[in-house]
C-alpha cells in the first residue's frame, strides 16, 4: 500500500517535472501567439516577410519574386492604390519607424482601421500581439533610415501624376 503510493508519488512528481520542463520549452506559450526567434530583430525579419509588408512597402518587390536585400526593404513606394480614399501610397517604413518610439508604433496597430490599401485589419486590435507589433519595429530600426518620402495621398477628385493602380475600380471602369 505505502509501496503503491509512493511510486505514484514518484510518478506524479516526474509529470510534473516534465510539464514544468515542457513549458519551460515553450510547449505551453503564456497570452496570445507570438513568434519565438535567437533575437527580437530575427522575429521581426521573420513577421514582416511573412505577414507581406514588402507587398506594398517595398518597390519592385514582386517584380523581383522577393529577392531584393533587406537594404531596399520598406523605403516606400511611388505607386498609388486608387479607391474611394483617393490615391494613397505606401509610407517609407524605414523613415517612419525611426521617427515613432515603439510605444506609439504598437498604440497605432492596436487602433488604426481600415477601409483603406493598408490592411490594418489583419494586424489591429489584437490580431497581432504587441510583442510581435514591438518586432517589426525592432527589425526596421535595425535596418536604419534609408530612401526618401512617398509622395503625399491624394483625393479623390485629383488624377494622381504618378503610377497608380486600381484596388477598387470605380463604377464603370475595368
Ligand atoms: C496591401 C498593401 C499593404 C500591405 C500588405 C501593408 N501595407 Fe502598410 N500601408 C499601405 C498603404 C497604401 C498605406 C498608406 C495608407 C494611407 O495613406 O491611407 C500604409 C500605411 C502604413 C502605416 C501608416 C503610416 C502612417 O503614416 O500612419 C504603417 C505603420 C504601415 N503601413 C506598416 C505596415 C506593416 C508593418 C505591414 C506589414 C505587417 C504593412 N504595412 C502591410 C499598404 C500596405
């Protein structure tokens, strides 16, 4: 009987050991999704390749299947999205980020909404945590300052004077 006891005991106390060992691992992440990286910059690489920041803030970056260096990554784009918005254009990050303290970078994620071309609806309010929101600004600070200002947004009356496509065609148009 003590016999039996005891090796539950021991066996108890070993699962407990593992699932501390586990979770210590990270098996069990404590609040929301993140990504685990060597560094907060290398999480930050890895969130803004994956969640499409160079889409739109990076020029040529299709164009180039995704290869441009990470020296050309998110300086801004000169070509407009066109909607009810007016023509808006992609902000140079790597100025952007530079000049906004981390605080006021995450506080924009949590609150900014759509409808626009950013799609702030796949990042805002909690749909990524601020640890990751924190990442990417790491990461683009870490790349520094680099290019010049996209061109100022327009609205919708104006014909833009540089290259721009369609996200929403208006009535009529193809
Ligand atoms: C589909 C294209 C697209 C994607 C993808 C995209 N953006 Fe944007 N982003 C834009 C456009 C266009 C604007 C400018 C919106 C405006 O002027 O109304 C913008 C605006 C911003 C702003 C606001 C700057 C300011 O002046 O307030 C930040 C910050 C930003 N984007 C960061 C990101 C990050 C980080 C990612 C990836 C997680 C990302 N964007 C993905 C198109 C995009």
């Amino acid at each position: 009987m003590f016999a039996r006891s005891g090796v539950w005991a021991l066996l108890s106390a070993a699962c407990a050991a593992a699932a501390i060992a586990w979770c210590a691992r990270g098996g069990v992440a404590a609040g929301p999704p993140h990504v685990e990286a060597s560094s907060q910059i290398a999480a930050g690489r890895y969130v803004v390749q994956s969640a499409g920041c160079n889409d739109c803030h990076t020029p040529g970056w299709a164009v180039s299947n995704g290869t441009l260096p990470e020296s050309a990554w998110l300086t801004g784009s000169s070509v407009g999205s066109r909607g009810p918005w007016g023509t808006a254009y992609p902000p140079n990050l790597r100025l952007f980020a530079h000049a906004l303290p981390v605080t006021a970078w995450v506080q924009l994620f949590r609150t900014s909404n759509g409808p626009g071309p950013m799609p702030w609806w796949n990042f805002s309010h909690g749909k990524m945590s601020d640890r990751d929101l924190a990442a990417i600004h790491a990461f683009i600070r870490h790349l520094g300052p680099a290019g010049t200002a996209a061109p100022i947004d327009l609205p919708p009356n104006v014909e833009p004077s540089t290259a721009y496509t369609w996200a929403v065609p208006p009535a009529g148009r193809h």
